[in-house]
C-alpha cells in the first residue's frame, strides 16, 4: 500500500455517511455521529510519498543527532544526568513487569506491589521518615503534593495564619512555583557570600504566618548547609516544617539522612539519585516523605501489607488524594528500585562518595582557569563563574556552553542558579572514568584559551548553530512543511 492509498482510506473512513467498503466486517456508516462535519478533511492530508528504507533512514539518521548519556559525557548540573545501567532496562522489559495493566486486581499483580512496598520502606529508610507516597510523577510534582500535605496538617490543626513559604534565593525555580501553586505566599530568604543560607535574614522573616521552610541541601550551588541543625531547630522553634528539595539526594545518600539533620518531608528524584531515563521534562518519579504525624495526609492509594499479601489502601479519611493517575511512574521507580537492589546499603555510600569525588576532582582540575565564587570543594556539583572572562575577554558562559557541543560535550547548566553570575554548573556525577573527566577538564581549559569573536557563533559542527531560543519556545514550528 503506498501512502497516499493508506491515507486515502483514512480519508474514507473519516467521511461521514460513507461507507467502508475496504473493512470487510464494516458494514455501518463510519463515524457518522463522531465527528462535526467542519472537521472533516475535503481531501486527503498532503503527506511526503516515501519509499520505507527513506523513512527508515530519515529517521535513523535524525536520531544520531541525539545527544545521550549513552553517547555523550552530559556534565548537566542539577539534572544529574548518569548513565542508567542497561540491565534495569532488561528487567523492566520483563513480561511479568511490563506487561502488567494498571487495572488488574491486586491479588493478579502482587510482585509488582510487594516492589513498590519494599520501595516505599527502602525510601523511608534512606530518608530517615516514617512514611512514603510513590505517586508524584518528577521532583516539582512532589514539592507541590508535600506542600498540599502540609497546607492539610496545618488546616486540620486550625492554624489558618501559616500561609508562607520561605525559600532561600538559590532554590530551583520549581520551589517557589510549587508553593505558588499549592496556595502558599513565597517570602525570599538571602544567601550569604558563601552562598548557604542567611541566618540573620531567615530569622527576621519567621514568624507565625511560616508554614513551611524549603531548603535544598545540598544545595543549588554544590554545597552543604553547615548550619543545618541551628537552620532546622529555628523552624522548628516556629512551629513550622522543614522540606527538604531532595534533587540532591545522590550527594548524601547513605551518609546522612534527611529526617536525621531535622526534614519533616521531602521529595527524591527517582530518575537522579537512583538513576532512571529523564531529560526534557520527564519521565520521572518524585515521591515523597514524610514524618508520621503528617502520614495520615499523604495521597491515596499507598501499598500496604497486610498479613503475606499486598494490596492498595484508599481508605484513608485525611488523605489530600489522588495526585496521578494510577500509581505514579512505576516504570520509573521500578528501575530506581533495581539500582538500590543492586549497589545494596555500601553499594549506595559507595555511588554517593565517587559522585562527591568527582566533582571535586574536575574541579581541582579547572579551578585556576574559571572562578569557581563558592570555594575550593564541593559536594556532587560546582558552580564556576565565567564573570572574570567575559570582563576581560568576552567570553560568557552561553560562548563556552556553546563551543562545548564541538567538541562532542553535552553543555553544562548554564545562568542558573540565579545568585552566580555567568553561572556554568557542573555535575559529572558519579559513573564517569578519570580519563572522561581529564579530557573535559583539558577541553574546557583550550576553550577558555580561545579567541573571544571566535566563540561567539561557535558551535561550528552542529546541524543549528545559535538558534533564538525565545523565538523557538513562542513559536515552534512542529508540522512537516513540504
Ligand atoms: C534542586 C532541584 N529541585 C527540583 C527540581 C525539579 O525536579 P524535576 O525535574 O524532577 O521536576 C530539580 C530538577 O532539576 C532540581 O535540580
């Protein structure tokens, strides 16, 4: 069948009154009552007449053009970008896993929820929280199911006047939207010069109309909050709770524990800390935990054990309910869940201590060439500042991104977050080789050393070279043009 055929049947099949002559066992008018007449075509869509091996090369060819972790070193920082082990692919392609369909009942699918029971209480473990919710589908979507979570307590409680967030001006953008959104005012909190928290500001901005204190720690700009524990009591003090932003997770996992240095509740990301495809949005997995006076609020259904079987509890009176359909993205945790099976508890603190370590080696390794503001070590990520070169030499931190990408690197983060200025955030994370990271480290020295009007409309080898984001993002263009 050629394609103006395939779609002339589709032509015929959508015409109302019409027959279809070429569907044998179809014998009624097609369609007739479904579609409005005005939204029915005159004449078949002009579609490309392609033989299979054009298309499959079309298609094969667009898709070397991707960059991937599998293919490319992806510093991204923040967005954790590590290799996702191909066996955790294989397991979840398993029939017994993949196969399985959110509406079967729970005693026709009691493997996958004895995994994600197990997962609940390896999250809760690693936390140092009573409970978790596996729902939220990516780590924004978990700050904004904590926050209803904690706008629930507070209701049942009656103290109506906490209605702020306070966040710290380093956070992820997704911290003060969420709040936003879940009905909270934000109030900004400052950063010191070293870039962790300001004491003296978060102290003049708590009161009693605080609800909550979201701190991301480690934090935006790799680095731990050494005040942590006064940080924690001052909220405490108030009467407020303490979120931890656990984007960070795989800095501190099996080192300390969220819940132990004073978080009421927090989100991972599955897909970072534990590992999972992501990029461009998703998909993730972002649940959350919680301590067990806020348990009662957590959404619905949670898995529960009940003598030697599993099933979904819904039957809980405080629940905020359901933020996703089914049960989150079990594709997503399920793998999550093999990375932790597999590394086990020294495994894990083993991930975190190479992941801290090679951070810092990159960044002993570039120090002296870009201005790294925030000190000489970090946690999983640092921050450099391209202000210096761009004063002296007009390279910014877009120019060394951009030239990056010629020399087959995935760019780092770049202008976030917000308090660094000519911000390039580099994560390597943990499963990068030495040999990996020297190469980066001499590539991005060379580039340092480059012609500023030169970098200017690098990149010279991809297939677009300097397109207007902003004009991209307001009008794409997403519809094959002849
Ligand atoms: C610090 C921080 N918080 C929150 C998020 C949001 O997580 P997600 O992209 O899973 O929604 C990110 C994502 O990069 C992050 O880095």
């Amino acid at each position: 069948m050629t394609n103006n055929q395939s779609t002339d049947l589709l032509f015929e099949i959508s015409q109302p009154g019409r027959r279809c002559h070429r569907l044998p066992a179809c014998d009624v008018p097609v369609r007739q009552s479904l579609l409005p007449t005005d939204a029915v075509a005159d004449a078949p869509p002009p579609l490309p007449e392609l033989g299979e091996i054009d298309l499959i090369r079309h298609f094969v060819n667009l898709s070397k053009r991707n960059m991937s972790i599998d293919t490319n070193f992806y510093p991204l920082g923040s967005c954790t970008m590590k290799y996702n082990p191909k066996r955790h692919e294989r397991l979840a392609a398993l029939p017994g896993m993949a196969n399985l369909h959110p509406l079967q009942s729970d005693d026709s699918c009691q493997g996958m929820l004895e995994m994600l029971w197990s997962m609940q209480n390896i999250l809760a473990e690693i936390a140092g929280l009573d409970a978790v919710a596996l729902q939220p589908a990516a780590g924004a979507h978990g700050e904004l199911t904590a926050l209803l979570v904690a706008e629930a307590f507070y209701r049942d409680r009656k103290e109506k006047q906490r209605t702020r967030v306070l966040i710290p001006d380093s956070a992820h953008g997704t911290n003060p939207a969420s709040a936003a959104i879940a009905g909270f005012d934000t109030v900004s909190i400052k950063s010191t010069a070293k870039g962790l928290v300001d004491l003296a500001d978060l102290t003049s901005k708590l009161d009693e109309r605080t609800a909550v204190f979201m701190i991301t720690n480690p934090n935006t700009i790799g680095l731990f909050e050494s005040q942590i524990g006064a940080i924690t009591k001052l909220i405490h003090d108030a009467g407020a709770l303490v979120y931890l932003d656990g984007a960070n997770m795989n800095a501190i996992v099996g080192v300390t524990r969220p819940g132990d240095f004073g978080a009421d509740m927090m989100h991972y990301n599955v897909h970072k800390t534990f590992t999972g495809p992501h990029g461009a949005g998703g998909p993730g997995s972002g649940p959350i935990a919680v301590r067990g006076d806020l348990a009662p609020y957590l959404p619905t259904p949670l898995v529960v054990k009940d003598g030697t079987t599993f099933k979904l509890e819904y039957n809980r009176p405080k629940t905020i309910g359901r933020v996703r359909s089914f049960f989150g993205n079990v594709g997503i945790l399920l793998r999550g869940y093999c990375y932790i099976r597999t590394l086990g508890p020294v495994g894990l603190r083993e991930m975190t201590e190479n992941a801290v370590l090679n951070a810092n080696y990159l960044l002993a390794l570039v120090q002296h060439a870009l201005d790294v503001p925030n000190g000489n070590r970090c946690m999983h990520e640092f921050v450099a500042s391209a202000s210096k070169l761009k004063r002296t030499k007009h390279i910014s931190a877009m120019e060394i991104a951009k030239r990056l990408l010629d020399f087959g690197y995935h760019a780092p983060t770049v202008y976030f977050p917000l308090v660094v200025p000519e911000a390039l955030m580099i994560e390597p994370t943990e499963t990068e080789s030495k040999e990996t990271l020297d190469a980066f480290a001499a590539t991005l020295l060379k580039i340092i050393e480059e012609d500023g009007n030169f970098l200017h409309n690098a990149p010279y080898t991809t297939p677009i070279s300097r397109p207007n984001d902003a004009k991209a993002f307001k009008e794409p263009i997403l519809r094959w043009k002849a």
